[in-house]
C-alpha cells in the first residue's frame, strides 16, 4: 500500500513537471525561409599588410670630431635650424696650436737641413764625375741627401695632418636642417680614440619623414615599391597619414625566432606633427583595384537544395552542371527558377570578388537561402530559466553553404 503510494506521488511530481515546462515554452514557432538577393556593384577591391615601425627624418647626420679635447663654446641647442658650413661648437686649441708651432720649427729645420744635402749631393756628383772624389764619398752625399729628403717630406705630411686637426677643433654643420639632439656641454672633454664621439645630431628637413616599418616575413612577398600606405601614431589618433613604399631591404632581422624585413616608407609632414622616434601602426595596401565590377564572395559558395527551396515554391534549373575550368557558378532568379551563371573572376578580398565576365553592373545574384524567426518568438518575453538561452541575438541564420561576410 505505502509502494503504491509513493508511485501516485511521482508521477503526479512528473505531470507537474511537464506542465510547467508546457507552460514556460508555449508553442514553438515555424521558421520562414527566404532568398535572399544581391547586384553585382563596382567597388575598390583592396587587400593590405600590417606593420610597426619608426618615424625617422630621411636624412640624419651625426656630426663629430676626430680630435681629442675640451669642448670650449656651443652655439646651437636643441631645435636650432642651422645651415651648411655654420660654427655651431669649438673645442680648447692650446695644445693643438702648441702642436702646430712645433711642427713648423721642426719642418723649418728639416729644410734647412734637406737644402744643405742637395747642394752637397751636386757637388759630389760633380766632382765623382770628373774622378775627383771616391765612389765611397760619393756614395755617402748621395744617402744623405735621400735621407734628408725623406725626413722632410715626413715632416711636411705631419705639418699637414697637424693643420687639419687644428681645422677639427672648429666643428661646423654639414648640412641644412635642424639640431635634434646635443650629446655635449661646454666644458666637457671628449676623447676620439677608437671612434668618433658624436656631439650633435642633425635631421636635413623634417616636412619629408620616413618610416621604417617590420614587415613579417609571411607578409613581405606581397610587398613591393610603389605600394600606397598609410599609419598613425599615438600622438594624434585622430589623424592618418599617408605614404609610399620606397625601398623594400633585404637584410633580414631575427628577434624572438621572429624574421622580419625593412620596409622603408615616405611620409610627407608639412604641419610638423611627425617626430623623430615616434612609433607608427603601418597598413600597407599590397592590392589596390579601384571601380570593378565585384560581388560579395559568400555569393560563389552557395549551394542550392531543392529540397528547401521546393518549400518555398522554387525550382532548381540544371543543379548538376559540372563548373568548367577557370570558371565559378552563381545563381540567378528567374520567376520561380533558379538557373547557374557561369562567371570569370579575378582579384579578391576576404569580403569580395571581382567579376571579369559573365555578369553585368547590376544584375542581381543569389546570396543565400535564410531561415527568418519571427519577432515575437525571437523576443521570448516570458522564458523558463531552466532553458538555456539562444546562441545568439541574430534574428536570422544561414540556411545554404555560404559561412563568410557578405559585407561590401
């Protein structure tokens, strides 16, 4: 008796149940298939890579000095404009001019002394040549007059060499343009030993920049000079710049097992915002196809099932035909038949596809096969929360084969 009990009691628990889930769900509504239709357009069909890289001026000189010594003056600060040729720093020259002296008195002496051989050296070949004096003696005018010429064309090459160290205490500009960096203070000593110290850093003309952008290397095969560009900067994320490939580098740099090529980029910067060291965010637009005739590429993978389309009260001409080489098959609505087109394509993007032949500008195409949820079911205001939730807050969903954006 309690057994039978207890069986009345579950199952009246599992009526209850079945009620309440009735209830909560109501009818489920019956999905509507639609065709939905696409024209062919003229678009730009555009394909680009992206990189990072640097702004940098196109011409950058680092001036320096080959002299040892104190830097005594300083003309030019940062941002100073300076021209070809201008003083723009000094360094002490007493010991240089001090060097100087003693050169041109050991080169007076070196002369006096190689003018003194030379007349000697005459005499004795005369003299050897009437027999008059020994081939030893002879030959002993002769090795100091080559030893006297010898020591004074030495000294005539430190004279030189000693003048223009003196001329590199005197640091002028090599070029026009602008003082982006000063890497010295007055005062300070700087030592040319094994390289140059460099004092000063010079940008030509900063209204033409360039960027050096890291291309990856599954990305560099696309690129090539003449390429259109563009990129921005953190300073101004309003703003784009534009430019052009100028030089593709084919040294390769490896950082992280990470293989990337120089990629050099023109930018004109009349306004000034662009400066040396910002970094950029580069798109470089690797396929460019202005004004043709394109459709999108989810037209080219659908499908059409008779079935469904039979629903629909729609016929499906010919869905057997086998696509011919070079060839692609979209889909035109004639009354209540579908019939296959074969068109040629050309260049693509991820969205669209250029058609070359078989379609005119605004013909109108197959899309895809959709299967539309009414409103009111896709609203569910009241929902049982022991149901999980749609997949998603579209109100449509594909039906045929075609998975890709449509987006023009």
């Amino acid at each position: 008796m309690k057994k039978s009990k207890k069986t009345v009691i579950a199952l009246a628990i599992v009526a209850t149940g079945a009620a309440g889930v009735f209830l909560f769900m109501g009818k489920s509504p019956a999905n509507a298939l639609s065709l939905q239709m696409v024209q062919a357009g003229r678009t730009t069909i555009s394909n680009s890579v992206t990189a990072t890289g640097t702004v940098e001026p196109v011409v950058k000189v680092e001036v320096g000095t080959q002299v040892s010594g104190i830097i005594n003056k300083i003309y030019v600060d940062f941002n100073s404009e300076v021209k070809r040729g201008q003083l723009i720093a000094e360094m002490d020259k007493v010991n240089l001019e001090a060097e100087l002296q003693s050169k041109e008195a050991v080169l007076a002496s070196s002369l006096t002394e190689y003018e003194y051989q030379q007349r000697n050296y005459a005499r004795s070949k005369t003299l050897h040549e009437k027999q008059l004096i020994s081939d030893t003696e002879y030959e002993t005018a002769t090795y100091n007059y080559e030893k006297a010429k010898n020591n004074y064309e030495s000294n005539v090459a430190d004279m030189t060499r000693v003048r223009r160290n003196l001329q590199y205490a005197i640091i002028t500009s090599p070029i026009d343009g602008v003082v982006i960096n000063r890497a010295v203070e007055e005062g300070q000593t700087v030592a040319a030993g094994f390289s140059t110290p460099t004092l000063f850093t010079i940008a030509n003309d900063l209204t033409q920049m360039r960027v050096i952008a890291d291309v990856d290397e599954a990305d560099i095969g696309q690129v090539e000079e003449g390429q259109n560009a563009s990129f921005m900067v953190d300073a101004y994320p309003e703003d784009v710049f534009e430019g052009k490939v100028t030089q593709v580098r084919l040294e390769a740099a490896t950082t992280s097992n990470v293989v990337t090529y120089e990629v050099v980029i023109s930018a004109y910067n009349p306004h000034l915002k662009l400066k040396p060291g910002l970094t950029a965010n580069v798109t470089i637009y690797t396929l460019e196809r202005p004004d043709v005739l394109a459709i999108p590429a989810k037209a080219l993978r659908f499908i059409p099932d008779a079935g469904m389309l039979q629903s629909i009260h729609l016929l499906v001409e010919n869905a057997d035909m086998e696509t011919p080489p070079g060839k692609r098959i979209v889909w035109k609505r004639e009354g209540n038949t579908l019939k296959p087109i074969q068109i040629s394509t050309g260049t693509s993007s991820q969205s669209v596809v250029e058609v070359t032949g078989g379609l005119s500008d605004g013909e109108e195409i197959v899309l895809e096969l959709a299967a539309t949820v009414p409103a009111a079911a896709a609203a569910q205001g009241e929902r049982s929360p022991f149901m999980p939730g749609p997949p998603g807050n579209r109100n449509s969903r594909s039906a045929g084969n075609g998975n890709g954006s449509a987006n023009r």
